[in-house]
C-alpha cells in the first residue's frame, strides 16, 4: 500500500532521496537527492524551462546570486514580514506552527497575526474545547508569538559580530533576484515588456515545523518566472499563464483529478490576485500547493525603486508613456513537483504470472534512465561485447545504464521500479546463433506493457528516439 512511509523508504532504497547528514543522525528538513533523484528533479526543472523559456521568444532566463545586498529583503517586506506563528509546548519544548495547529480544531488561520490567533485559542476555550500540544498531549503552551523564516548570515563577518546592522540573508525565494537585474536585462538583452524573466534556484526558510519528507524543507529549489507588462495587459496575460502551466502537467502525465485551483481570499501585501495549483498528495492526505500565480502589480519595483534610488520607470515609446511594469508571477517548488511526480507514478501492481512489481510509470521524457542495455549472460564474451558496443553508441544520445548484475527479471524488477521506460537484451538472436533471421537485432521490452518487439540494432537509435518523445 502506497504512503508516505513507504514512499520514504522507496525513495532510499532506490537512490531517489536520501536523509542528510545520515552517517551523523541526519539533519532536520534537509534531504540530499541520489543518482537517480538527481536526474529526475533536473529532467522536471529542465521539462519546465523548456515550456516556460524556450518556447516563448519573450521570456529570458536567468541565475541571480543566493546572497544579494540586505536591503533587497528590506524592500521586499522580507524583514519585517517574513514570519510565522510559533508556539510552545512548555513540558516538551515541542515548537508548533500556530496556524497548522489551528486548522486541526476546524480553524482557518491563514494570514491571522500572533493576537488573532491567540483570541482564536481563547474563543475555543471559552467554548470548552482544549487545546493540546500534538506532540505529548500537554496543555501548557506559551501565547502565540513571530517567528521568522529568514536564515540569516555571518557572510564576511565573525560569527561574534552578527548583528542587525551586519546581517546578510541567504534568499527566501529567488525572484528578487529577478527584480534586482530587471534593469539590466531591459538594457542588455534588446527585451521590453511585455516580457518575462526567469530562474531556478535554490532558497532557504527557517521553517518552524519542516515535515511531510521534501514537501516542506529548510533548503529547497523553486523555478520562478515574472512577466512584466503593462498594466492594462495583466489580467490577459495572468489568464494565458494560467491555462498554460495547468496544461504542462496533464502532458506529463498527471492525471485530471489529482489537481485542482486553489483560489486565495486571503491575499498576501503584494497582491491583487492568487491562484494555487495544488497536488492530490495522497501520501500527505490530500490536496496541497504545487505552483502559485499572483498579480503582484507594481508593487516589488517600485519598492526597489524606492529603496535604491534608482529608477525603474519603463517610457512605451508606442504609447507615449513612462510607466512601472507590472508583474505576473508563477512559482513552483522543484522538490513538491519532484514529490508529486514520485506519488503519481509509484504503481503497486500484479502481474498476468500473478507475481508483483513496483512500477514508476513516469512519462518516458521523465525517467531517470531512459533505456537499460544487458547482456543477457555476462560470462558470454561475444554478447557482452556487443552489449557494451550499443550502450555506448547509445549514451551519446539518451541516458542509458548498463546492467549484468544478477539474472535477466531481477534487471527487469529494478529497471521497473527506476521508472526506466526500455529494456534492450543482447541475446543469442543478436549473434545470429538460434535463429539466423533474428541476427543483428535485440530485445526490446516496454516498462509498461511488458511487451517485447525485436528491433534492429541498425534501427535502435531512431526506434527508441520516436517511441522516448526524445
């Protein structure tokens, strides 16, 4: 049965995802990603830029710095703004994010300051209702108070010497960096709005509970871009993006009932408009965020603008007019995405021979390992030879894995469980031995359908080409 504990041990087991720091008891909400995690999350990050820049002539990308000048997050709100509700659990020093606990008694807290959520723990007491620690069940708790999420810095200073005055940030998301260099990338790169930008990168949030595996980490990466436009083009162009990015993920393979829009009511400083895209984690429970839309306005340039004192008005040469660009943003959280797809494809399923398999059904554009090639016996000089002659012509163009390591299903069981969508045995047919017809072709097998085809080897490259989408 598929839950997060299994999902867990999967992802370990399989070179997927690893705790940090293991050999020294690990790390709190920091996960390191083995072989085939590494290639999975760059094959999603590498699908998204595709779709988001390449595609479109009127976006750019980009790679800002994780530590930028601290007065970027000063105009940002970051500062003064960037926190959560924490409480206390006084007997077990158990630490709890106010407003997830809230939820639990039927509670929306979303946005509710430290003194709303405590007026909102006073009201369920007067109704009789108790309110407990989740973890040992105490009922000592400490008000409600602000925790921020900023992870702060020694950069350039003796830890002895960190103080407000000298503190630098590391980024809690990377699309500041976006606004920092929209100057210049307008004087630089022949662009002007309409036109976005955009980025993958890493950000860090001193998260106070960082639970739920790599749904909710300390460190983690997000893929962002922010269009900016003239006003009166916004809603257009929050619309299109919208439709788009929703399509992106029935393309690869997400099905239509596990996503669903999330529509904000309670909107953050900066906005006008939001829109979630969430998830059907059914490893977590339900629904949750994948990628968010905001209509941020003007807000974060001119706030820059205000701050640097440098002036980012764009003059419309076209409409006569000097105006601050608006921004339409989408933001997507790499690892959730990475967390989404593992969840939709681990299969648990039996067999016509009434034997079990685990299964990632990734789309093939996905996979870690897009083709495997065995030889199938190893001490075979002849076949072996052939075997590493096509793995080699073959990883020029896809990403290909040699396997001989114990008998031909057991390869198969443990390419299924990669996700890897072809299998390719050089066999006796290869050599022309058993049945002269079948020489100079291979054994083809399909992760799917368990179907085998004989594929010339002559042909193999252009075969697995149109049947990758590569």
């Amino acid at each position: 049965m598929k839950n997060l504990d299994t999902l867990v041990s999967f992802c370990k087991r399989r070179g997927f995802i690893y705790p940090s720091s293991e050999i020294y008891g690990g790390f709190a909400a920091v996960y390191d990603y083995g072989p085939y995690g590494a290639e999975l999350k760059n094959n999603i990050a590498q699908a998204w830029w595709k779709q988001v820049v390449r595609k479109h002539a009127d976006v750019v990308g980009l790679d800002s710095g994780i530590f930028m000048h601290p007065m970027t997050w000063k105009a940002s709100g970051h500062v003064d703004n960037f926190d959560d509700p924490q409480i206390d659990c006084r007997d077990c020093k158990n630490r709890i994010r106010a407003d997830l606990m809230l939820e639990e008694y039927g509670i929306d807290a979303d946005k509710m300051s430290p003194q709303e959520i405590n007026d909102a723990i006073e009201k369920l007491k007067q109704k009789g209702t108790e309110i407990k620690c989740p973890k040992c069940g105490g009922k000592n708790l400490t008000p409600a108070k602000k925790f921020s999420l900023m992870v702060k810095s020694n950069l350039g200073s003796p830890t002895s010497e960190l103080n407000e005055e000298n503190v630098v940030y590391a980024r809690a998301e990377t699309c500041q960096g976006i606004y920092l260099n929209y100057k210049n990338v307008v004087d630089s790169v022949r662009v002007k709005p309409p036109f976005g930008i955009a980025q993958i990168g890493k950000a860090f949030r001193n998260e106070i509970v960082a639970r739920q595996f790599i749904f909710r980490t300390r460190e983690f990466e997000q893929m962002e871009m922010q269009y900016f436009c003239h006003p009166s083009e916004a809603n257009a162009i929050y619309d299109q993006w919208k439709a788009e990015r929703w399509n992106w993920y029935l393309e690869y393979g997400i099905k239509p009932e596990n996503i669903q829009w999330y529509k904000h009511i309670k909107l953050a400083h900066y906005a006008s408009q939001a829109y979630d895209i969430q998830y059907n984690f059914e490893v977590l429970g339900g629904f949750k965020e994948i990628e968010g839309f905001h209509m941020r306005g003007d807000w974060d340039l001119s706030q820059h603008a205000k701050f640097s004192g440098q002036n980012l008005e764009y003059f419309d040469t076209k409409r006569n007019e000097k105006y601050v660009p608006n921004v339409v943003e989408t933001s997507v959280g790499l690892n959730r995405l990475v967390l989404a797809f593992l969840s939709e494809s681990y299969t648990e399923e039996k067999l016509p021979d009434d034997t079990e398999r685990i299964v990632l059904k990734l789309d093939p554009r996905l996979a870690p390992v897009k083709v495997a090639v065995f030889p199938l016996l190893k001490n075979k000089e002849m076949i072996v030879a052939k075997a590493q002659e096509i793995f080699k012509n073959l990883a020029d163009k896809f990403a290909v894995e040699y396997d001989d390591n114990s008998n031909i299903g057991k390869r198969y069981r443990r390419q299924d469980e990669i996700g890897t969508p072809y299998c390719v045995t050089v066999d006796f047919g290869t050599l022309g031995e058993e049945k002269p017809e079948e020489k100079d072709t291979v054994t083809v097998r399909n992760r799917d359908t368990l179907e085998q085809v004989r594929v010339k080897v002559d042909e193999l490259e252009s075969w697995l080409t149109k049947n990758l989408k590569a």
